[in-house]
C-alpha cells in the first residue's frame, strides 16, 4: 500500500493542477480529453498470480500421495470477500466419490487459514484453519483412532490417550479463543476429552447430559455448515488437472479469521494476511484401509501446499467526520464505486458516496426535484416529456446468467468413456434462448413448484398424465438440442435446475431481461400460452394472454421486476400430536427471493440452490429447514446477477442468442460490441441495447444484456455545493474511473471502459451540474463518433456549450480506446497525463474494502 508520503505527494501533485485544469475546462480546452483517459480494455490484472508446487513446498513430497502436484490460484494479492480459481496438474486418479463413511479417494481438500506457523515458517498453523464445518468423513477435526502407534508425534499434544485414543485438532481463532474439546483432566492430570460446557459456557469433564451445551470442533461460533468455505472433496479429471473456484472469506465474513482486519504499522495501513492450503489425499490414512481420517492430522497435514494470501483492509478508511453523500439506484454501480472509493476519500470536497441500491425510477424521481437529493444511476430515462435531468454516462455493464452444475451421469445409459471420465466436474458451457429464459423466469418446469400442490398449470395432472412440461432445464429438448451432446448423457434433478435465483424488488435490470425475452417472437409467442415445438406450455399464472392466465388478467412485459406470480400451495398435512406429515409450502418459501444480485453469484460460487430442507419438528412451532450448500460434484444453481458480481465471485457465465443470431457471454470486448450498437432511447442523450434495431441485429459479438449506467440529477437543484460534489463524482468516474484493474480506484472486473465519445458527454453533463446551467441544447450521443475520436484532438465544452454535431452510424465493432494519437499541442507530461478536472476527489490515505460503510436499510454496496 502507498505510505503516507506517496499520497501526500499525490495530494500536492492534484492540488498544484487544479487550478490549471479548472482554467482549461472553463476556457474550452482543445485536446485535454485524450490525455485525460488513457485507458486500456485489458481487464483484471493477474500478476498476483501464483503456482506452488509439492517437490518445492513439500519437504517429503517423494512420500507425499500427490508428489507431482502443481497448484496456480489466481490472484493471491488485493483480495477482499470474492471467488477465485485453483487450477492444479499433476493428481493422482481415478477420483473416487466419498461413499460407506469414506472421503473418497485421490481427491483435494481446500481450507482458509489465517496463521503462519510459529514452528514451521513458510506454512500455516493447522490449528487456524476453517476446517470440519460439514462433518463429514475425513473431513472433521477430529477422529478415534484404532491405536496410539497410529498416532503421529506432532499429535500427541492433541491426543486423548485409551483403548481407541481421540485426536482432535483444535481451532483458535484470530481473537485469540480457543475452540477444543482435549484437555487435560485437573483430577486425574491425564489429557481427556470433554464435551459439555457448564452453567458459565466453560468446558466441564462431563460425558452424558450436559448442562447447558456441548462442544463440537466443527461447528462452533466461529463457523458452521452454512458458514465454512472449505471445500471437503475436490476431483480432479482422468488427466490429473482439475479447476474449481474457492471463496475468499475477510473478517466480515469469518471474524474467526481476521483476513483483511486493518493492521497499522508506522502509520502505514494494510490489511491482515491469511492463507490458503491444499491438503491432498490418497488412497488410505495411516492404519485404515481408507482415507476416513482428518486432512488435519500431521500424516495428511505434512504434505499440503499453500499460498500466502494478501487482503485489502476492511473498512473506508475516510477521515471521521468526512462528508456523506449519497448515490442511489443500479445495483450495477456496487462494486464500481466501492473500489473507487478509497480514491475519493480525502479529495477537495472530502465526501465518503454511500450507494443505495433499488429502484431506478424512483431514484429518477427523487433527482428530478429541485431540491437536494441523492445522486441517480439509472440505464433508462426518466420518459417525462419536459425531463429535467442531464445525463452522464459513467459505467458499462452488463446483466450475467451465471450458473454451478457438475456433471452426475445417468449410469442408465451406455455413457462414452470420454464423458464418463468427467463426472462430477462442472459444466463450463450453457447456451440459453430468449425462451429459455422464459421458462426459469416463470417457474414452468415441474421441479421448481412445491411438491405435492396441483400442477395443472403447467399441464401436469398425475403420474399417468404428466403433460409436455419438462422437470427442469437440463431434460427439455430446446435446451438439449443447442447445448453440448454430453448433456444427454445427465441425470441431474433438483428444483435449483427449474428457475434462476432471483432478487425481491424492482430495478432496470429485470426490465431489460424481460425486454430481452419479449423481443424474440418465439419467446413472446410462449409467454402468451402458446406451446413450444416440443409441446412445453407457460405456467399459466405468468401468461401474457388474459384467457390464458389464472388470474384472468395479462401479465405486462416487459416489467421491472421479477414477480413469483403463481399462488400454488402444497396444503398442510402436519399432526403435532403424532408428528407425522408435513406443514404448509408457498412458491415463495419452496424458491425464496435472494436479497439483491451480489448474494446470487456468491449462492452460486457456494453452490447454494437455495433448496428446501426438510421438515423440522424439533422446531417450536415445526418448520420448513434449510438444506445448504452442496458439495463439489452435485452442485445445480443458476442466477440472475449483474457481470461484476459474477466476476467477483468468479461465477461461469451462460452465453445468450443475441439478435445477430449468436450466443455470446459478458466480456470486455463483447460489451464493447453491443456500445457500438446502441441507439438513443425515447431520450436522445441517453442510450440502449435495442434488440429490434438494425445495428443490434448486425453486431454478431455483442453480449445481448449489455447496459450503459448515467449518472442524473437535475442542475437546478438548489445545493450548489452538492452538485459541486457529485460534478467531481462524475469526472473521477469517466476519467481515472475507467481504468481497469484490482487495484483502488480503478475499474474492476465485470465493467467495459467507457468510448471517447460517452466521456466527452459526461464532462459536459457534469459541468452542467456543477454551473446549474442546462445546456443550450440537449447532450446527444449520437452526434459525436462512437468507439474513437475523428481527429486528434477534441472539444471539452465549458458550461453551455455543445460540441458541433457530425453524424454516425453504429455498427458492431468493438468500441475504441479512450485515447488519441498525440499532438504538438498535447505532449506527454507524464503523471499530468492523467490528471483530472476540478473537484475530482482524490486518494484516499489508506486501502481498500468492497463493502461500504452505510447507516441505511436499503440494500447496499456489500
């Protein structure tokens, strides 16, 4: 991180410039924008990436049971709560499942810890990893063994001796509690095991009814099964190379770890360094006959590799007292504005942006107003005739399909060996149409309705007369007919596989998927009842069609929301007196909302369908419980998610048909693609994805979800100093903003850098802002060049003042740079080179976090 000294000098650097700036924007500076947004479209650094391999990590890797293995995470620098991906060669196979009380054999088990080892430099301490909250076989932190010749020296300290002595690996936390249940026995001075904690929740020698609880390693305040992000089992490929992406957990998540906690040392602030390891196992522990041991005892536990992990501090590190302002709508912005941040902390007007997320129309409203208010982030217009706002185009991004599916073939069928060689693994490719995505839209497969309620509406009457309605995406003929061949050969079903996990509330984003899927005639044609070519029907609840609709009323598409519209009920058949039977289940608690789109690409890195858990009478009053994550190589979710978020957590993305006929993922390039092919909306200065359009219909790359992001507010409001604040918002956001990186400040993953021309827009909508002074006329897009400026040199209009129009036909080719060849009149000046406007907020003293700071309860930045 940049010491106290570099920011100061910084700080100076900006502070010496501004004035000049100002001066040259207020004076129409001829040429400043090619300097100011010298940017690339390369994404996501990858330099912190690192391989470590047994036979330099393992001191006894020619006794190791992997001793070629070779293991590359992908980032192990500027870490906060995210995905990333471990790729490894070299692993032994076959891969077996865990079966009979076994782990299985020749697998990987992947922990986080946050300790160095105090006797082992260069490894982490076993007793600080998050291991054993899924209790399952060789995966627990502790274990009978079936004789002390079995128990390794370094265990010894961890072993309660006897006829079958107890090893049990402690975990003690970063706050310095220690979770154990070996001790030594005061009465009898010999090392036992305890289970019961007493009236003062300590740990008491008493086997049998304890008085208040007993202590469980595993699961413990520290970390549970819904809590843990360790991976018990990971399968490799026949080839020995595997892939599978890990959760990164900081102290916000795991308080247990620390990582990220901010650490100060000679005023310099970083965050706390944790760890990673990889503990592979063979095809027996020591004694056994099977691997059925913890992956914690020294005889596993000696033969890991590991990488030492670098996180970001947690926490905005702005100055007490500093200003909050507040920023609301798109859900897209969220992980922009969080890592900017840090660099807008300690500018000249010293505001900490606390980012609301909801509803964009209402956001729209609210910055309309003459008086002060949030900040708007919308990608669509307000659609009032005399709309008072001005427009800025400050980010591009894109709605993600992301989606975890592992491979369970169906043994039914004679399955090729090269098929067969893969099962378990993850599905790295999904195609989806518009009407595909009706249909999990709309919970028209079987599978994602409660089991037991009427299912007429979806043309399923009785075993005997099940309808055309497939159980779930995987076994319908359209998805089988456009996706890979080895789909065929599945048996995957779960009510995960029937819908998307989806967000409560209304946004732009679930417009432009309904606009999607209303766009494609096909699509429109099943939302209004009428059969597929396979004879797959709409649940009747979400029909466009009002003679077709249980309701008796049309559903309106496209809409701004994701409603679960079917009233299905599974009826109650529960008898407390016997116990026996079952509660009552809605749609709604059978396939519950997530509660914004960052939670639905974690569910997915998690593998957490959100699948119902059974009926719990040892609840009072008796529920419906909740089933959890599932394990590697039976994991089905899909999501809506917005493609930072599905970056961030390292999520597999679905291609979609695009108007041009092709099915296409998020990417820089293929967001850049569909800029290209945007035309003005009902308001010239603000632009869409037209899925109807000719240009949308020529750009063969473009990702079909791409969404631009304004920043609007109305100038007349009367705050000047406000409208000052959000004026230098903007300029950050389409300048310094738009460079991608992990770094603080820049861009992250998941966005597209704006072309020259949108930038040129939002300078001069923030100087509109600013000033209180609307443009003489308004700030359209469409007369100035898209992708690339015409000449070297470009107008930045003062206050008012519009750059000449010259026409421009969009096309599908990629957007440009940001940048234009240099003149005698722009020289390189080195950092002045990417110097900012007036009022643009400068760098924050200390690092960076993705979650924000807010006192709302909205939903918010996480």
């Amino acid at each position: 991180m940049a010491s106290h000294a570099l920011i100061k000098d910084r700080m100076i650097l900006r502070s010496g410039i501004s004035g000049l700036v100002v001066a040259l924007l207020v004076g129409s500076a001829t040429g400043l924008v090619a300097d100011l947004f010298q940017t690339t479209q390369a994404h996501a650094s990858t330099s912190s990436a690192q391989t470590v391999s047994a036979t330099t990590f393992d001191h006894d890797a020619s006794n190791s049971p992997m001793p070629d293995l070779a293991v590359t995470v992908s980032q192990t620098a500027d870490l906060g709560s995210q995905g990333v991906t471990i790729n490894w060669t070299g692993a032994e196979s076959p891969t077996l499942r865990p079966q009979s009380g076994t782990g299985g054999e020749n697998f990987l088990q992947i922990a986080q810890c946050w300790k160095e080892d105090p006797n082992w430099p260069g490894h982490p301490d076993r007793t600080s990893c998050q291991y054993g909250g899924f209790e399952t076989a060789a995966a627990t932190r502790e274990n009978f063994l079936s004789s002390m010749t079995h128990v390794n020296a370094q265990d010894t300290q961890f072993t309660a001796p006897g006829f079958m002595p107890m090893t049990s690996i402690p975990f003690i936390s970063n706050t310095g509690v220690e979770v154990s249940d070996i001790a030594v026995n005061p009465a009898t001075t010999l090392r036992q095991q305890y289970y019961c904690l007493d009236s003062s929740n300590r740990p008491v020698f008493i086997q049998g009814n304890c008085p208040t609880g007993s202590i469980n390693v595993n699961s413990n305040q520290f970390f549970t099964k819904y809590t843990t992000n360790e991976i018990p089992w990971v399968p490799s490929s026949s080839d020995g190379s595997g892939s599978v992406k890990f959760e990164m957990q900081t102290v916000l998540e795991s308080p247990g770890l620390g990582c990220g906690a901010p650490v100060t040392s000679n005023g310099t602030t970083t965050g706390q360094s944790c760890w990673l390891v990889i503990i592979p196992r063979g095809t027996s522990d020591i004694g056994e006959s099977y691997v059925t041991k913890s992956g914690l005892f020294w005889d596993a536990w000696k033969h890991h590799v590991a990488f030492k992990l670098d996180f970001k501090p947690v926490g905005v590190r702005c100055q007490i007292g500093s200003s909050e302002k507040q920023i609301s709508g798109s859900e897209l912005m969220s992980q922009a504005v969080a890592q900017w941040q840090p660099e807008l902390c300690l500018g000249s007007t010293g505001a900490t942006f606390v980012v609301s997320t909801g509803d964009e129309s209402a956001a729209l409203t609210s910055a309309s107003g003459s008086t002060a208010s949030p900040l708007a982030m919308t990608s669509r217009p307000s659609g009032k005739t005399n709309d008072p706002l001005v427009y800025a185009p400050i980010a591009i991004s894109s709605i993600a399909l992301t989606f975890s599916i592992d491979r369970q073939i169906d043994e039914n069928q004679t399955v090729p060996s090269q098929v067969r060689a893969q099962n378990g693994l993850p599905f790295d490719n999904l195609k989806l149409t518009p009407r595909l995505v009706a249909k999990l839209l709309t919970n028209s497969y079987i599978q994602s309705l409660p089991f037991g309620a009427s299912l007429t509406q979806v043309g399923y009457v009785d075993e005997a007369h099940p309808g055309h309605n497939a159980t779930n995406l995987t076994h319908d003929p359209e998805f089988l007919a456009i996706n890979d061949p080895e789909w065929q050969y599945m048996k995957l079903n779960g009510p995960a596989l029937g819908d998307f996990l989806i967000p409560q509330g209304r946004s732009d984003l679930a417009y432009q998927l309904w606009a999607y899927v209303m766009s494609d005639s096909k699509a429109a044609a099943f939302m209004a009842g009428q059969p597929d070519d396979w004879g797959m029907v709409v649940n009747s609840w979400y029909s466009t069609d009002a003679t077709v609709n249980g309701s008796g009323t049309a559903m309106t598409l496209p809409r701004s929301n994701f409603p679960k519209a079917d009233p299905i009920e599974k009826p109650s058949t529960y008898n407390a007196t016997t116990l026996q039977g079952t509660g009552a289940l809605n749609l709604v608690q059978f396939r519950p909302y997530v509660h914004d789109l960052q939670e639905s690409a974690l569910q997915v890195l998690r593998g957490d369908g959100k699948a119902l858990g059974g009926w719990d009478t040892t609840k009072i009053p008796a529920a419906w419980g909740k089933s959890g994550r599932s394990f590697l190589g039976t994991r089905q979710v899909m999501s809506v998610t917005t493609a930072p978020a599905s970056a961030r957590y390292q999520n597999v993305n679905a291609q979609l048909l695009n108007p041009a006929g092709e099915y296409v993922s998020p990417t820089t390039e293929s967001m850049s693609a569909a800029v290209a092919a945007m035309t003005p909306t009902s308001n010239a200065a603000v632009y869409g994805f037209d899925f109807t359009s000719s240009p949308a219909k020529a750009a063969t790359t473009a990702y079909p979800l791409t969404m631009p992001v304004y920043a609007a507010l109305n100038p007349k409001q009367s705050d000047a100093k406000l409208r000052e604040i959000y004026a230098a918002f903007i300029r950050y956001a389409a300048s310094e903003g738009q460079t991608p990186g992990t770094d603080i400040g820049q861009l992250p993953e998941g966005y597209a850098p704006l072309p020259a021309s949108w930038v040129n827009q939002s300078l001069q909508a923030a100087s509109a802002i600013q000033s209180g002074v609307l443009p003489a006329t308004p700030i359209n897009l469409g007369s100035i060049p898209q992708g690339s400026y015409s000449s070297g040199t470009t107008s930045v209009s003062a206050p008012g003042v519009i750059a000449p129009e010259t026409t421009v036909a969009a096309s599908g080719a990629v957007a440009g740079a940001l940048t234009s060849g240099e003149t005698p009149e722009d020289p390189s000046v080195g950092p002045l080179s990417v110097a900012v406007p007036a009022g643009v907020l400068s760098g924050c003293a200390v690092a960076f976090t993705i979650p924000m700071i807010s006192r709302r309860r909205l939903r918010l930045t996480p």
